[in-house]
C-alpha cells in the first residue's frame, strides 16, 4: 500500500497587485516561460499537481449589479493544488524557482524584483485568500504517489499484452521480475 | 474601490446570451463567442472543444471564473461550503464524474494592496473564484455540470448577479464565458492523464503489489487460476 501516505493535498490561493506599469511585460513573461519547449519552472516545484498564473485585469460588472466594482490594480491569481503543507510548499516555491518567481512576483507591489527567498515567502503568504471549498479526486495521493502508480498501471498494461502467450509458469515468473517488491 | 477605473467589461447577462455587444467603454467591450468573453490579450488560440490554448496543459484544462455575489451570498456559501466539506459524500457526485483532478470555491472579500503595511482593500462586493482542472470538453464539461449537477449549480451560484439558472446549458455556458478569465501560464504534473486514468492506477497499485506477494509462493496450477481472476478483477484499471 505505498501510494496511501499521509499527505494530504492542499489548495494554495494567492492574488497580488500587478505594478500598474509591469502588466504587459508580466504578461509576456508568463505567455512565454513555455518558449522553445521549456519546461514549465512549476515542474521543479515538488508536490506540484496542478497550478496557473492568471491576470485579472477586472471583474465582469453585471447590469443586474447596482453598482459597479472595479479593481484600483489588476492582480495576478497563482493558484496551485500541491502536497501540504501549504506553508512549506510556498517556502520550497520560493527556494526552488527563486530566479523565476522575482520576475513574476517582482512586478507586483510591494514586492521587490531583488526579493529574498524569505522574503517572498513572506510576501506570498500575506497575499493568500482562505479558500472555502477544495474538491480532490484523490485527496491522500502526493504527485510522487500519483506518478508511482501511473507507472506501474502502464507496466501493467504493457505486461499483460506481452505476456498473453506466455504459459502460467513463465508468466508467474516473468511478473515477479516486472514487479519486484 | 475606484469608481471611476474604466478597467471594465460590463455585460447585460441577456445580451451576453444573445451574442450581441455588451456595454462598457468601447476600449474594453468584448463579445461572447465560442471561447468566450473572458479576459485574456485578445489573441489566444482555441481548440474545437472550444478550450484556449494556454488553459492547456496535455489532457489537462484550466477554468478560471470570477462572478459577483449579492451580499447574502458569502453567508449562504460560507453554510454551503461548511455542509459539504462535513458531508463529503455530499461530493460523490463530482467526484464520479470523473473527469475532476481537483476544484475549488474561494469567496474573496478583500484584496492585498501592496502596502508595506500588508493592508486590504475591502470589495465593494463579495467575488466568487470558482476554478477546475479537468480533462475533456470545456463543452462537455459545464454540459456535464449542468445536467448532473443541476441543483448544486443553484446552490454554487444561485447568489451570483446575471446567473442565469443551470439549464439550458446553452444561457449558462454564456454566463461562464463571460466570467472566465483566461491563465496566462497552467502546469500539470502528469498532463497525459486523465482522473479516471489516475484513480484508476491509484487503485491498482496495491493490487498488483498484494498480488505479487502471493504469486511468490503459488504453484504454476494456483498461479494460472489466480492469475485469470486478478486480471478480470483488475481490468476496469488497466
């Protein structure tokens, strides 16, 4: 029972003020940290499920609204789903993509583009919104579980194709090396 | 906040329906149309399941929505959100549809605003984040949604100005193209796979390691029996 740890994931939600004149370049550098195949930096982020950087440049003002709510800045949405616990996620974000979370989060107020490790971490968890409801398909599994499991269902699949021929004993003796304990 | 900011798409929830130009200064207006209203630099591709490119990651999609709450909302979501976090059967629901990694609902009341002295500024309504990772359709997920979940759609966003009701589908999607925000960046750990695929390998790994244990001192016959009985118990994860 490997995949069943203690972990249990965790929703991170946090909204920071873009610097008026840093949207568009913040903008191009969101959009471009894909270039030329890159891997996202969120992949050295371990406990990393799934996570987004998102501009909100304003809320939709519905004509049912009696009065409109406008934003005095547009705000950078970072949302992640990761292996708790949050605050060590955001310490381990910070460490980890440093290089890259100063020209993210450096160009929102109050948060300098030559910020600190522990400073940052800082920032990030001042910015943090309580989120009310988290839904997880499977709330116990780290990204290692995950991955694990991933991998040993596609052995499975591969195994049990190659091995249709095979008789009992060749099979027996050929899963206990595919899967070792 | 700043009444006069002209940072703004305003949209009349009918005409958003409807398709036609909503108000708003005419720097800002956007119109409905297949992949949305939603905020983005006005130049992003989209798939034929009607998904921007960057709310891509692999199978993986990225759905952002922000709507407005009437002043009661917050208490009534705060009622829901409690229920259903003590009730989490009350989700089962969601989670069979399978096609949910992980969702969240965050009421957002107030924002940081850069202060060295890390103060918020209060909204001047309550904002409703409702963000999904999924895989499949955008369309045939709020379908899904709609449909499946009808009531709790109510329930979620009963108390949200312009919404227009769960069904028909066709008004709702609307509501949700014109509140969803587009990601600039989205990163999935295993973005080649599907929750079902992954509930699917979650629940096979220990059967596969309890089965090795046994098989180490099975005899051929035993093995061959067993073998046959595991892999029809197993096969709805494989």
């Amino acid at each position: 029972m490997r995949w069943i740890s203690s972990t249990v994931t965790e929703p991170i939600t946090i909204l920071s003020p873009i610097r008026t004149e840093a949207e568009a370049a913040l903008r191009q550098y969101l959009e471009g940290l894909r270039n030329d195949g890159r891997p996202s930096p969120l992949s050295r982020v371990g406990g990393t499920h799934f996570a987004r950087w998102v501009i909100v440049s304003h809320f939709v003002q519905d004509t049912s609204q009696p009065h409109d709510d406008y934003l005095e800045h547009r705000y950078l949405l970072f949302t992640s789903n990761v292996d708790g616990p949050a605050g060590a996620y955001i310490k381990r974000l910070c460490r980890v993509m440093l290089p890259e979370a100063r020209q993210i989060w450096g160009r929102c107020a109050g948060c300098s583009p030559s910020v600190t490790e522990a400073e940052l971490a800082a920032y990030l968890s001042s910015c943090q919104t309580k989120t009310g409801l988290f839904f997880s398909a499977y709330p116990q599994a780290s990204v290692d579980d995950v991955r694990h499991c991933l991998n040993t269902r596609e052995r499975m699949i591969q195994f049990v194709i190659k091995t249709q021929a095979l008789s009992p004993s060749s099979t027996r003796v050929a899963f206990i090396k595919e899967f070792p304990a | 906040m700043n009444a006069t900011n002209p940072e703004i798409t305003k949209v009349d929830a009918s005409t958003a329906r409807a398709g036609t130009v909503p108000a708003g200064p005419p720097d800002q207006r956007k119109v409905p149309t297949l992949t949305g209203a939603n905020q983005s630099d006005g130049n992003l591709a989209s798939t034929t399941t009607g998904t921007q490119t960057r709310n891509l990651d692999g199978v993986a999609i990225a759905i952002t929505v922000f709507s407005t709450v009437r002043w009661w909302g917050p208490y009534w979501l705060k009622i829901l959100f409690a229920y259903l976090s003590a009730a989490p059967k009350s989700l089962t629901t969601l989670r069979d549809l399978s096609f949910i990694h992980f969702a969240r609902w965050t009421i957002v009341r107030d924002l940081p605003r850069g202060d060295h002295e890390k103060t918020r500024v209060k909204l001047k309504y309550p904002h409703l984040l409702f963000e999904s990772n999924f895989n499949g359709g955008w369309e045939e997920y709020i379908d899904a949604f709609s449909y499946v979940l009808t009531p709790g759609m109510a329930a979620f966003w009963g108390s949200s100005y312009g919404f227009p009701g769960a069904l028909p589908t066709g008004r709702f999607k609307s509501y949700i193209h014109a509140n969803e925000v587009s990601a600039s960046h989205y990163y999935s750990a295993y973005p080649d796979y599907t929750t079902t695929m992954v509930v699917s390998a979650l629940e096979l790994d220990p059967k596969v390691a309890a089965f090795r244990a046994r098989a180490v001192s099975m005899s051929d016959e035993q093995f061959a029996a067993e073998w046959s009985a595991f892999l029809t118990a197993s096969s709805r994860n494989l």
